[in-house]
C-alpha cells in the first residue's frame, strides 16, 4: 500500500461525531500501552501522526484517521488500565460497544497485544467478542523487536493459547519501531479495504 496522505479525520465519543461517509475503517482494540498509536503510524509511516502518550490510559476517544481519502484506521481506546476509576472505565466500553455494534462502515476488528506478555483476561473477552461478529480475528503482536527472534515462536505460542487461536498464522509480529511486517500487515489489510460491504 502506498501511502499518499494521511490525516486525523475526526475525534469522537458519540456516535453523531463520527464521519459522515461510506469509506471503510477498521478498527484497532487492546489494552492500554500495547503500543497501538505506534502501530498505526509504523503503518502510514508518520512519525507521530496518531498521538502516543508514557501515561497509559490517557485516549479517551475514539479516532479516526482517513487515509489517501479512501479508508481509515479507528484507534479504540485501551481496556484495563487500573489506575482509571471504574466508572471512567465503564463509560469507555459503552461508547467503544456503541461504535462497535452500530458502525456500518466497519469492515475488521484488529486486536493488538504486546508480543512480550501473555494476552489478559480482558483480552480473551474482547477476541472472543471480535470472532463473535464473524471478524476474522486477527492479531497483531507488537513490540517484537524487544525479544529475540529466537523466542517469537514461544511468545506467539503463548498468545495462541490463552486466545484460543485455531490459525497460528492470524498472529503477526510486529515492530513500530523497526518496521517489521509492515509489508505483511498491508497484505492481510488490503483485501480488507477494497470489500464493498462487509460480510454479515
């Protein structure tokens, strides 16, 4: 995919604040900190475009990010930081389960995990979740570069477990810093992308 233009298109956390057009999005869900915001700019190769923050728990909305005008990626908000009260906490989730549940324009749920640790409690309810709407469940495992590659296969093995993921191959390592598997990601999002509807 070659990027063109990338730019934040909206700032949302009600659904009348959303974009208003039929382009595609697919959307990135995990835990605070997993490097999320790293990710989406590794992808459209921005330094800084969608904002990254040392303090977890600190995107509050839901972003949008359109891209070459044709698509957008959708930063949820990260799950599970214990440090926001819970009633911030429960607030989150009903405005990430509104757009989740009710967005026409959503073509996949991407969940990201931080390839260094073995996927939460939270985690497995939200892949679950995800595989529930017939998404097809991919996983991105960031951070990779901060292991060795001698123990990826270990690693995902464990991601694989705990997630209970049939095939292994819907796991893809990761690294925002390093670029690794940007060129694979883009492959499995493409097809993504170019559907008309998505498929119910």
């Amino acid at each position: 995919m070659k990027i063109i233009k990338s730019d934040l298109h909206a700032i949302a956390a009600l659904p009348k604040q959303y974009p208003n057009d039929d382009l595609p999005e697919i959307a990135f869900a995990g835990r605070s900190n997993v490097g999320k915001s790293s990710f989406i700019n590794a992808m459209i190769n921005r330094a800084n475009l969608a904002r990254t923050s040392g303090k977890p728990g600190k995107t509050r909305t839901i972003n949008f990010y359109i891209i070459n005008d044709s698509f957008r990626f959708v930063d949820l908000p990260g799950y599970g930081y214990a440090q926001v009260s819970m009633e911030e906490r429960k607030k989150w989730a009903q405005f990430i389960d509104t757009y989740l549940t009710s967005r026409d324009n959503l073509r996949e749920v991407v969940l990201v995990v931080d390839m260094r640790h073995e996927p939460t409690s939270l985690d497995k309810m939200m892949y679950d979740w995800i595989k529930s709407f017939g998404y097809k469940g991919l996983v991105i495992a960031t951070k990779a570069d901060k292991i060795t590659k001698a123990n990826w296969q270990k690693n995902i093995k464990i991601i694989r477990e705990k997630l209970e993921i049939k095939d292994i191959n819907l796991i893809i390592p990761f690294s925002s810093e390093k670029k690794i598997n940007v060129d694979k990601v883009w492959k499995e999002f493409n097809p993504i992308i170019l559907e008309k509807t998505k498929d119910q």
